[in-house]
C-alpha cells in the first residue's frame, strides 16, 4: 500500500539504463510483447523478464529502469513496482486502446515506443490512484463503462479500439443504472442511481474518451452521470469524447484527493480496462509517486 508522503523533487533527466526489468504481458496486442524483449535486448540492455504477476520481483531485482509491455491493465501494477523501487517506469503500449499512453503524449507504435523505454532520459511525474487496495492509473468507472468493456471483449479482435465505441453503444440500450452514494473528501456529491459513475486518475478510457482534468496533476477527478432518460446519453457519450462531461448540465463533477463510493456489494467495475467486483470504496490518489519516461 503507498501511504500519503512529499512529492519528489522534480527529476527532468536520468541516465540511459544498463539493466531493465521487463514486465511483459503474452496476451496484449498479437505477440509484441515478445518482440519488446528482444529489440530491447538488441539495444545493448540487460534484460530481466517478468511475467505481470510476478511484477512486485521486478521491482526488487535491482534493474535501473521498469519497462512495462503490454496493455492499460498492466501499467499501475507495474509503476507500483516503481514506485517501490524508485526507478523509473517506460511504457510500451501492446494493448487495444493504449489510453495511458494517448494521456501522456507517448508513442503509439511498438518499434518506437521501445526505443524511448530503452534510451528515453527525460521524465516527468506521473500520479498512482487507489480503489481500495487496487491500484490504477486511468479510472475506475461503475455502470455502463464495465457493461461496454464486458461486450467490446469478443469484438477486439475484429474492431480493434472501435469495439469500445460498440461495446458502449450495446450498453447505453440495454443497461441498467447502478447505485452509487459519492462523496468528495467527505461531502456529498451524488446520492442515488446513476447511468456511470467515476474516479479519474489520469481520466482517459474507452479508446479516446476522457472525464477531464489533467493528467498528473494531484487530484482524483469524480464524475457521476445520474440515471435518467436513455435518449440523453447521446450528450453524455458526446461530452465524454469531449472531456466536458464534467461541465454539462446535472452531472456532479469535483476533484479532490480522496473519495467514498457507497457502492452495493458486487457491483461490477471497469478498472483500466480490467473487470472487477466491489461494494463500498475509498479511492485516492498518491501525487507525483513515479516518474514516467517521456522523453
């Protein structure tokens, strides 16, 4: 668990790392992760592979820098593991959507993404959020944003990122608000149902939609979409594609460091892309905890 401390001072340069700890996850994208490897390799690192299980290891083998290959669900684990060690953390997108990597400006090609993770000097602070005990980077989202993942799966492989726009569209007809009490470093937000509620850490999701806010900028961004009239979440999905979802008419909206989602027992939620259960949460956010090779 990463408990509240002082930011780090800024850190715009390290050196070109001599040894990386690759975590690698097999199943994103169609085998890049393996390639990863090698042309990291290739460059002349000394390599250390870790499978995204076994993340924690790589955090503890002494390596300079942290390379995670693979897609959104894998990147708060791994820059936990940074965090720990206080290395810096390179992402190598192999995912669908690559949301993380599309907030921070990082290359979305492999080939070129792998070369900054293994010759990248410059960095820049990067925020690490809880839900409970379960890290993420992007959000956690109840509502339709898990029922959306849950039928974009099957179509990833045909649609590529596109499967999320279907997948989101299958949802806003057929499914059904959830209950979601939030509260904002202890004020009330929202109390009721609504069509998605959710925690933003960097605030990207669903392959090019956002809830806002800045990414690394301290703060958890809450957004609940109270339930109402399907028709209406036309608007919404437009202000999602937007980041001005926060801004419209009757969605509660706030930032803050931590937050409580009064959530029923096994509710289903998206987390970076990930689906899990949960029931009554505290969400927050550990400031500037790693840094993120940018450059």
């Amino acid at each position: 668990m990463i408990t509240d401390r002082e930011p780090r001072l800024p850190a715009p340069s390290v050196a070109v790392p001599k040894t990386i700890a690759l975590i690698a996850n097999p199943r994103s994208g169609e085998g890049e992760a393996e390639r990863v490897e090698r042309a990291l390799r290739a460059g002349g690192a000394e390599v250390v592979a870790f499978p995204p299980e076994r993340g924690a290891e790589a955090g503890a083998c002494g390596a300079d820098r942290i390379v995670v290959a693979g897609g959104d669900g894998s990147i708060a684990p791994a820059a936990v593991a940074a965090t720990a060690a206080r290395v810096p953390l390179a992402v190598v997108p192999v995912g669908t959507a690559n949301d993380f990597a599309a907030a921070f400006g990082l290359p979305d090609d492999a080939e070129r993404a792998t070369e900054l993770a293994r010759a990248g000097t410059r960095t820049r602070h990067a925020d690490l959020a809880w839900f409970g005990e379960r890290p993420f980077v992007n959000v956690a989202s109840a509502g339709l944003a898990p029922a959306a993942a849950r039928r974009a799966a099957g179509l990833k492989r045909a649609l590529g990122s596109l499967a999320y726009l279907a997948g989101a569209l299958a949802a806003a007809a057929r499914a059904r608000p959830v209950r979601c009490d939030l509260e904002c470093e202890g004020r009330r937000l929202h109390a009721g149902r609504v069509w998605q509620a959710t925690v933003g850490c960097s605030g990207a999701f669903g392959a090019g939609s956002s809830v806002g806010g800045e990414p690394g900028d301290g703060h958890l961004r809450l957004v609940a979409v109270p339930a109402g009239s399907r028709l209406g979440l036309l608007r919404r999905a437009h202000g999602m594609r937007r980041g001005t979802i926060g801004a419209q008419p009757g969605v509660a909206a706030a930032e803050c460091r931590t937050a409580f989602l009064g959530l029923d027992p096994g509710t289903e939620l998206n987390v970076d892309g990930e689906l899990v259960e949960s029931g009554p949460a505290v969400a927050r956010i550990d400031p500037a905890a790693f840094e993120l090779v940018v450059g």
